[in-house]
C-alpha cells in the first residue's frame, strides 16, 4: 500500500506550531540568559573561589555533564515533588535547561577569563583600577571575544534541547507538533515540517551570532 502524503492538516494547524516556536524562542532565551549568569558566577568561584566552593563547581560540571539531559529533566520534575517543591511542566524545563546549560557555560566562561594574560590584570592594577573595572574592561570583553563562538553553539544546542521537554508537556514545539500527530495521524508531514523549523532557527541563528561577532567583536587588525 503506498502512502500518500498529505500537508493540509498539518498547515492548518500552523497556529498552534507557530505558538510552539514562539514558546520554544521564549524558553530558549530564559534558559540562555539565566544559565549565562550562572556560567559567570560558577566561572569566577572556580578561578578565584575558596577550595570548598571548587569542588561544589566541580561535582556539579562532572554530575550535569555525564547524565543524559532527559534523566535530568525527570529528576526535576518527577523527584523534587518528593520533597515538597512542585513545579509546572514549563518551569521545570526552564529549570532543568539553566542547570545543564550552566554546566557547559561554567567551564566555556572559565577558558575565556584564564585566557586573558596576567600581566594585564596587573597593569589595570597599577593604574589604581578596582576589581569590578578590572573585570568589566580587561577581562569580560577579551573572554567574550575569545568564548563567542562555544557560546553561540551552545546556544544553539540549548535551542534544540528544548524538544526533549515534550516528555514532560512543556509547552514547546515539539509538543505542539505530537498533538497536531495524535489528532492528524500525518507523523511524517507534522515532523517533516517541525525539522525544517528547527533547520530554520538554527541558520537564522548562526547568521544573526555571526553578524554580531563581525560587528561588535572583530578584533582590530594591524
């Protein structure tokens, strides 16, 4: 029996896929900007933190970065009800996101900042700079020059994690598409469809990283 494709239900869903993706840029965007402040603060309490505070850094990176990211998100969302903290589908995805996604972004952050040379710090030093001018001028925007790239990515693969919450019903793309196929039964045209959306995104998204990197962060030529 050969099967004949068919796209009209699935077009004529496109409300609901578009309000997915919508959701899946919101989530996205959260968990980015989030995780980024807790790449930064985990960063600096492993380069200049006090040894108890490494080794909490360090034992979280190892646990995040070798477990699967579903048994993460089940971990949030079936297992801290147990201990009294219930949390909606959506703000254990955000949740679950921003751990994993600051486990990567700690050690990304830390390459930058032990990529920018001493002898720097020292001289905004002698200069009679604070800390906090040391760190916004010397050191944060060499690093974000050097880590741009593995941060963009990273953003990208946080992007394309958001689909592994539909196991929870987050309110994702990826949801909106398996209730579309449950109702359709078109799994090959809803998934066909939803791949070229996240395809979509993902050039959208490395031409815009690429533009900012070309405009903002060029290093100086000679």
């Amino acid at each position: 029996m050969s099967y004949q494709f068919d796209f009209a239900d699935v077009f004529a869903a496109w409300p609901e896929l578009l309000q997915g993706l919508i959701n899946t840029l919101v989530l996205s965007a959260l968990a980015m900007a989030i995780g980024l402040v807790v790449s930064i603060a985990g960063a600096l309490g492993k380069t200049s933190g006090p040894k108890w505070l490494r080794w909490i850094i360090d034992e979280y990176i190892e646990l995040i970065r070798n477990t699967p990211f579903l048994v993460q998100i089940f971990v949030i969302y079936f297992g801290l009800p147990t201990t009294g903290l219930r949390l909606s589908s959506n703000e254990a995805a955000l949740l679950a996101l921003v751990v994993n996604v600051g486990a990567y972004g700690i050690e990304i952050v830390r390459a930058g900042i032990e990529s920018i040379h001493k002898g720097q710090v020292e001289a905004g030093k002698s200069l009679g700079m604070g800390p906090l001018k040391i760190f916004r001028y010397i050191i944060l925007k060499p690093a974000i020059q050097a880590i741009y790239p593995s941060l963009t990515s990273q953003f990208i693969l946080l992007m394309l994690n958001t689909s592994v919450c539909s196991a929870i019903a987050a309110t994702e793309l990826t949801a909106a598409a398996g209730d579309i196929q449950s109702r359709t039964f078109r799994s090959f045209e809803v998934y066909f469809v939803v791949t070229c959306m996240y395809l979509g995104l993902s050039v959208f998204f490395w031409t815009a990283f690429g533009t900012i990197e070309r405009t903002f962060l060029r290093k100086p030529t000679r």
